[in-house]
C-alpha cells in the first residue's frame, strides 16, 4: 500500500512541477512587464519539484520490482 502512495505522491508532485513551468512561462510571456527573475526562480523550484516527484517514482518501481523479485523462487 505504501508503494502506491509513494508513487502517487510522486506523479502528483510532477503535476505541481507543470504547474510552476506554466506560471514561470506566463511571468515570461508577458510583454509589457516580463518578470525574468521571477520566472527563473519558479522554474528553478519547478525543477527541484520535479526532481522530487521522479526519484518518488523511481522508488517505487524499483522497490516494486525488488518485491516480485524476492517472490520467485531462486534455485
């Protein structure tokens, strides 16, 4: 059960990730007053969020294969 969790969390985090690019695209598509600091440092928090949410993910899968590893019988 924790293994979904996990990688929910982590798929929920990538969505928070896309999220903060999109915001950081609105701060720098705006033409009459581009915020160019600002969007650099939503986008450098989009990518450490994101970061996150796959190491999540990797986790999970990894512990998830190591699971129905250690179920076979190895002889």
């Amino acid at each position: 059960m924790l293994l979904w969790l996990r990688e929910l969390a982590g798929w929920g985090l990538i969505l928070v990730s896309l999220y903060l690019i999109r915001v950081g695209l609105v701060f720098i598509s705006d033409l009459e007053n581009p915020g160019i600091v600002q969007a650099a440092i939503v986008l450098i928090a989009a990518v450490g969020v994101m970061r996150c949410g796959v190491f999540l993910i990797r986790i999970s899968t990894a512990t998830r294969a190591a699971l129905a590893l250690s179920s076979k019988k190895v002889l």
